[in-house]
C-alpha cells in the first residue's frame, strides 16, 4: 500500500528527474555523450538506464572533498558512513547491497577482493585527479561483470587536453583545525599529453560517537592521505594513443569499534594504501570505422587496522587486522560503428562492440584480535581468476528508436554465469520526452573469503558456493520544456525500477558455520527529479527516491536503505564569477541495529531522520584565481547515518584555487 501511494504520488506530483540529463548531479551540465552505459558514447537521453555524472565543474562548485560527499546527492544512491573521512563507508544503489555497486577507474574495476563481501569503502577517496564521475544504476554484469548488481560507479581521471603546459593550484584550511593542497600539471606537447597531480590533506576530524550515548568521549578521528598520480599519453600517429596511468594513496585515520560492552577508545587508527599502474594502446581504423584498446592494469591494495590494549576498555579489546589485495586486470575493447558500412534511411548511431576481459586476484588477510583476553583469529590466502567475453549492439530506428542489447559470459572460478541486458529508449520529440525500458541480469561472485576463509571460532569458507543472482527492470521518462527564451526551463521525469535478487550469500551453522546460497531480495521504487531554470543565472533542482528494499523471505526491510530520501539544491550566479550553490539532504527513517543513550545494543528497530544542510561560495577574483568558502553540516544535525555514529559536527573551509 505504502509504495502505492507512493506511485500515486509521483504519477500526479512529478517532482521528476532522476535517471537522466543533466538534473542529476548538482550544479552540473550532463556532457553530451556518456561512455561507462553502453561501451559506445551515446546521447544521455538515449540511454536505457539511470544516468548521473557529476563533473570536474561540478566537484568544485560544491568543494566536493571526498567520493561520499560527491555521491551523496545522487537520486537512488544512499551514502551510509561510518564516522567522518577514513571511516568505512558503503553506498547502496536502488536499496541493493553495498558490493553490490562495481566501482571502476577508468574503466579497471576497483572493488576490495580482501574484504569480506568484496565491497569497496567508500570513505577513504578523494577527488582532486577525478575529472568526472559517471553513475550508473540498474543491473550492469552484460557489461562488467561481477558485482554490478545495483550499478556501476566509473572514476575517470584528469588528463592533459589543451595544448602548452597549464598549472592548477589549490589551497585551503578551516575549522576544525583542517588544511589540504593539491597541485596539477596537465597539457599537451606535440604528440605527448600528460596530467600530473599530487594531493595531501590533513584534518582533525570529530568523534563519530554520538554525543546522546553515555561513552561520548569527544576524542577526534583524524585523517591524513597523500595522493600523486600520473596520467601520460603519446600518439605516435593520428588515432593511435599509447597511454601510462600511475596512481599512489596513502590514508591514515582513527576509527571506532563500539564494541561489547560499548566503549569510545582513543587509540584506534588505520592505514589504507593503494598503488595502480596500467598500460594501454587505443586505435582508430579503417577511418575510425573500427576502435580497438588493449590495456593491462595492477592494482595492489594494502589495509591495516590497529588497536592497542586500553587499561580503560571493559572489552579488553586489541586489533591487529591486516588486509592485501592483488588484481591484475586485461582489457581488449572493440567498437565497429555498422553505419561506417552500409547506408541506411531506417537505421544510423549502429554500433557492436565486442571484447575479452582477464581478472586475476589475490587476496591476503590475517586478523589477529583478542576480547575479554580471549584471542581471535581469521585469515584466507586464496586467488581466483575471472574471465569473460562480451558483445554489444545498439542502432537507432527512424531517429526515435534507440535500442541496445548486452550479452556477456563470465568464468569465474567453478561457475560460469551468463548475464544479459537490452534497453529502448523513444524518442516522442512532439511531447519534448523520452520514454524508456530496460531489463537485465546480473551477478556477483563469492569473495575469497566466503569460500576459503577461516577464523578460529569454527567458521569455514565453502568453496561451492554460487554466485548470487539479480534479475531486475526499469521504465521511466524524461521531459524538458522551454519557456522564456529558455530551452530547458523545466526538466521533470521519474523512472520505477524492480528487481529481485536470489541465491545471497548467508553465514549459517549447517553443522558447521559457514557460508551458504539461501537469501533473497525484493526491491522496487521510484526515482524523481526536477530541475527548474527560472533566470539564466540559477539553476534549482529537487530530487526524491522511494524504495521499499525487504528480504522476501522474511518480508523484513533490508538494513540502512531509507524509504524516502530527497535532495535540494540550487547553483545560483547573481554577479559575474559569483557561484552560490546550498545544498539540503533528506535520509528518511530506516532500519538498523540500534544503541540506546546507556550505549546498550537493543536490537533491531527503526532509526531517526536526518537533514543535512551545506553551502559553498565560489568567485572568479580574476580568470585565474578563484576564492572559495565552504560549509557543511551548517544547522549541527546529530544524524546518524549509521546507529552509533554520528554525523560530524559543523565545518568550515576556505581557500583560492590558482589556474596558470
């Protein structure tokens, strides 16, 4: 009944657009193209899937610092952290599970082949090398493979596009007691184009217990990372470019283990280091008729969590946990644009891609942790390698119709999954709105630990385990009037999604305790957004998501996905160089696990709704230098976004950014 209503709602309201140009991403102006959705660079309106992008502009209007922070305002994407910057934070897609969601970079796939579930975190990012983020929602495995269930998040990094050599320079610091610089070099030379950046940031962070708990200490976790990453390119000849990608982080931060009886220890800190290399050569033939890219990527990353005995704690709790990931990644890529071939007054935009793609992964982890003097200890040392073939085709009929079909098989380990999508999207220029439908597969694999981990208190990994399975379908529309003079005065539109997921991954006692296929998953809900563009110099957008995300088994709702959630937010430039731009996020009620004032765990019930609000000030003192401030958090919200962390208190940050 209540997702009824719900529908009701956005039939007859439609506060709409949430899977589709440009009103997805605050401030931002979508490109006109999007590459992650469909393998071919296709129009945004002709995609059969919820798209959002979120631009180098984009970032800094808002001073977005971290990857959470910038996805937090998509519609259908819910951030769930775990204390501030460092901290573990998971992201959930359309209600699905935080791994779930495949992040790439790229195009190489990121997600932790250590941790437990093989999600990625979400919290220990940041973005001064991204030049633009590319969300995708909704079942993508005929594309990617393992783990885009919910969708795929692409980081596509900055690289030298204007000729001469260009330098950009950020400074900044703030309350409380937070600086950060970043610098990039970026250009192009004759036949060699290059970006070459360096980060580091440094900030005191706050106490991510909440301060209605009895054990609030007020004791900061900080964060310190450094990142350098290079970018570099050499096109011997037109249409040819041979390509080297280097990225080192390093990230150190305090965090919190609550723990049994609940306690807030100071001495809690952790490290997450990460290096990636990749090489590549990409080509245009026959005329760019045919594109073809061969690319080997490594990725290592490196995890460590420490805590030493506290006289205080009355868990007597130490931790030593370490996690190391290996992945090496082969990518071969092709695009035949059909129309290059034949002539054709029905059908033009056909393109096939088709490609090969190898994973190799290693993972490493040894916990060594004691409770109540009692040790604890888990471990794996395992590898799996994935490989996969894909093809793709996508034609436009009459100028109206847009169709896509993926078709992708997967070898990963034992099983060999099969996962498919197709997708329309019409065209009614008579009304000024696309209509859409898609429908898909999906998959994810068991992590190395499900199926080879041990810990000593009698767990086994079951190395026969399936992989889990999604099937899921979407139909929306989008619609864009002009008024004014204005061509897209108002943008409205809603998509609803459904999807059903099967065989999840359980820890039972079946005698012994491990790992089993016997979850499943329902979850539907609509996605809206309207973007209003009442002057040429503002921009207002509203976004709200429904989802009803329960175990269909169990008909319970699933942990930390809110009902209702909604956005607002506005860029507003009322003088020359002038950029205002607030922001409001709204997480509804949800369920999770729950600890009372005392700091007792209670069991599971539902959580309290939060309003975030942020503003960010930017101006153009000259066409090279621009001043900026920032605050977030401005009202103090206590929001939980996690039961027993809180929100970090209210912060403020200003500094200029140099462009030469």
């Amino acid at each position: 009944m209540r997702f009824t209503l719900a529908l009701l709602a956005t039939t007859f309201c439609v506060p709409a657009l949430a899977a589709e140009p440009d009103a997805t991403a605050p401030g931002t102006m979508l490109p006109d193209v999007v590459v992650t959705a469909t393998r071919v660079p296709t129009p945004v309106e002709d995609i059969p899937a919820g798209v959002s992008i979120i631009d180098r502009k984009t970032i800094e209007t808002n001073d977005y610092e971290t990857l959470s922070q910038a996805l937090s305002a998509i519609p259908g994407v819910h951030v769930s952290p775990a204390g501030g910057p460092g901290g573990q934070a998971s992201v959930f897609i359309r209600g699905t599970d935080s791994n779930h969601v495949l992040v790439l970079r790229d195009g190489m796939p990121l997600n932790d082949a250590s941790d437990s579930s093989g999600a990625f975190n979400f919290g220990v990012d940041t973005l001064a090398d991204v030049e633009r983020i590319e969300v995708i929602r909704g079942p993508m495995a005929a594309l990617y493979g393992s783990g885009a269930i919910g969708g795929v998040i692409n980081l596509i990094s900055r690289r030298g596009t204007e000729q001469g050599v260009h330098i950009t320079g950020d400074l900044a610091g703030g309350y409380p007691a937070a600086i950060r610089g970043s610098v990039l070099a970026s250009g192009v030379e004759g036949p060699i184009d290059f970006a070459l950046s360096a980060e580091s940031q440094s900030q005191r962070g706050a106490d991510s217990v909440p301060q209605r708990m009895s054990i609030y200490t007020g004791t900061p976790e900080g964060f310190r990372d450094r990142v350098a990453t290079l970018n570099l390119g050499y096109t011997p000849v037109d249409g040819t470019r041979l390509s080297l990608f280097l990225r080192a982080r390093q990230s150190l931060f305090g965090f919190n283990e609550l723990g049994y009886p609940t306690y807030d220890t100071a001495n809690s800190s952790g490290e997450a280091d990460s290096l990636m290399g990749r090489v590549g050569v990409t080509s245009k033939l026959f005329n760019g008729s045919y594109e073809t890219g061969l690319f080997v990527g490594r990725l290592q990353d490196d995890r460590h969590y420490n805590e030493p005995l506290d006289p205080n704690d009355p868990n007597q709790a130490q931790v030593d946990d370490r996690y190391h990931t290996y992945r090496t990644d082969v990518q071969w890529n092709n695009t035949v644009h059909l129309n290059d071939f034949f002539q054709s007054s029905v059908l033009s935009a056909s393109a096939l891609t088709f490609g090969y793609e190898h994973i190799d992964d290693t993972a490493k982890i040894r916990v060594s942790n004691a409770y109540f003097g009692v040790p604890f200890a888990e471990g794996a040392n395992a590898s799996m390698t994935t490989d996969a073939a894909y093809t793709g085709l996508q034609t436009t009929l009459w100028q109206r119709l847009t169709l896509t079909g993926q078709l992708r098989q997967d070898w990963v380990g034992p099983n060999a999954p099969t996962t498919w999508r197709i997708g329309a999207v019409y065209d009614a220029s008579e009304l000024d709105t696309h209509f859409k439908l898609a429908y898909g597969t999906a998959f994810r694999a068991p992590s190395l630990f499900d199926r080879f981990g041990v810990d000593s208190y009698g767990y086994v990994g079951n190395p026969n385990l399936k992989p889990e399975r999604a099937q899921g379908w979407e139909a929306g529309f989008t619609t864009a009037l002009p008024a004014r003079g204005i061509p897209d005065f108002v943008s409205f539109g809603a998509t609803y999604f459904n999807q059903q997921i099967e065989d999840l991954i359980t820890t039972v006692f079946t005698p012994i305790d491990t790992a089993i296929n016997i979850g499943s998953a329902h979850i539907q809900g609509v996605e809206t957004e309207v973007m209003l563009r009442p002057v040429r110099w503002a921009t207002l957008r509203a976004s709200w998501t429904f989802t009803d995300a329960v175990n269909a088994d169990t008909n319970s709702a699933l942990l930390r996905r809110p009902q209702n959630a909604a956005t607002l937010n506005a860029t507003i430039t009322p003088l020359p160089g002038l950029s205002i731009a607030p922001e409001l996020i709204y997480t509804g009620a949800f369920q999770d696990y729950l600890y009372d004032n005392n700091s007792y765990g209670i069991g599971y019930g539902a959580t309290q709704h939060g309003l975030i609000a942020n503003l960010t000030v930017t101006y153009d003192v000259t066409p090279r230098v621009q001043l900026y401030a920032n605050g977030r958090n401005l009202f103090d919200s206590h929001f939980e976004p996690v039961n027993g962390y809180q929100t970090p208190g209210p912060t403020a940050l200003a500094g200029v950014r140099i462009r030469l």
